[in-house]
C-alpha cells in the first residue's frame, strides 16, 4: 500500500482498496493483520489488478507444517 501511495501521491487506505476492487473491507483488515490467512485466488486477482504486481509480490506459499495454529500462535 505504501507503494502504491507513493506512486499516486495520493493516500491508499483499506477503505480505498475495498471501494475500488470490491473486496470486504473486513477481509482486506484479516489479510492485512493476520499471518497465513486464506483467501482466495480471485481476491488476490482483484488486489493484483489494483496494486499493478504479482501474485509473488502479494502472496507467499507456507507448508501446512510450518502455518501458526491458534494454540501456538504467540501474541
């Protein structure tokens, strides 16, 4: 998001991302904060529309083995 906002000028919230792809804003906060969320390919299409990169520079494959559970995850 930083990115895009310095290449705009302009401030990129989740409230701007949610508006102009159609993704929840709820699901857009969940991405953001939470480590190894699941979603799904056509959200990470819309968010590589928008943000104008690859699905590498969003998204990062984690082995099931290696995924944070609720009983190990520390906060």
């Amino acid at each position: 998001m930083a990115d895009k906002s310095f290449k705009s000028g302009q401030r990129v919230t989740l409230e701007s991302v949610a508006e102009a792809t159609g993704i929840h804003r709820a699901t857009l906060s969940k991405i953001a904060s939470q480590r190894a969320y699941n979603t799904t390919t056509d959200v990470l299409e819309k968010l590589c529309r928008f943000f104008e990169c690859s699905w590498s520079e969003i998204a990062e494959y984690v082995p099931d083995d290696l995924v944070p559970t609720a009983s190990n995850e520390q906060h």
